[in-house]
C-alpha cells in the first residue's frame, strides 16, 4: 500500500465502519484482510499483501508453542471483507475492543501493512518512540 504511506485521521461510525483514505482504495478495491496486531492496534492488508504475510510466518516461524499460540490468535481474529459501496470498511465489535478503539482514529500506512489505531492511544505510542527516534533506528538500517 505504498500509495497509503503517512497517517489519517479518521472516523468510526455508529455502526463500527470507517471510510477507507481515498489513497489506498484502488489497492483495497481486491479485498482486505483486518486481525489484531501487536500493541493494541489493528493490522490491515491487502490480499496480496496478507499472502506475503501469511507465507513469511510460515516460513519464519520457529517450532513449537509460541509460534501455535501465535497463529491461534492472529488467525483465530481475521476478517475478510470487500469495501462497500461507499469505501468503508466494518471493523467487529471483538476488533474494536481488543484495539480499544473509540471514535476518533489513527490509521497508519506502512510499506507492507496498514494499522488502526484509536487516535489517543496512537498519540501516546507516538510520543514514547519519538523521542529516541535516532536510537530506534540502530542495528535497523
């Protein structure tokens, strides 16, 4: 979703639904998948993009426990679904609890993902990782 980089602020609905960023919709337009990610937020991907996902852990994942009990509740928690008619998104009751989503949202574009956010929680997250956005960066690139 590289057409999707950068952040949105967006809305939740009454009905749990999101409008996708005008950006990232022709890539949307063949079917996303939404689970949980790590830290309280919401990974979104395109199918092609779920694929690579979905074939990297396989190939990556170490035996035994942690990696079962990983799948277990990522896969347990995906969502597959189209965009409507008016580009939204429905994000489930069990997704929007687990992310502690509210209204007010953060969607963030990542190179090979998208995450959702409730907008306070991305803000705190933001402002823990800013401030050693240099030392982040070491043994990374």
């Amino acid at each position: 979703m590289a057409a999707a980089l950068g952040t949105f602020g967006l809305k939740l609905d009454d009905k749990g639904r999101l409008i996708v960023p005008a950006r990232a919709r022709d890539e949307m337009a063949g079917g996303t998948y939404l689970t949980r990610g790590q830290g309280n937020c919401l990974f979104l991907f395109t199918e092609p993009q779920f694929d690579s996902y979905r074939a990297e852990m396989a190939q990556n994942a170490p035996p035994g426990m942690p990696s079962i009990a990983f799948d277990r509740v990522f896969y347990s928690s995906v969502v597959n679904q189209t965009l409507d008619t008016q580009f939204r998104l429905t994000i489930p009751p069990v997704l929007r609890e687990y992310a502690g989503l509210t209204r007010e949202l953060a969607v963030i574009g990542l190179a090979h993902r998208m995450e959702v956010w409730d907008a306070e929680a991305w803000e705190a997250y933001l402002a823990a990782f800013s401030a050693d956005y240099s030392g982040l960066s070491e043994g990374v690139r």
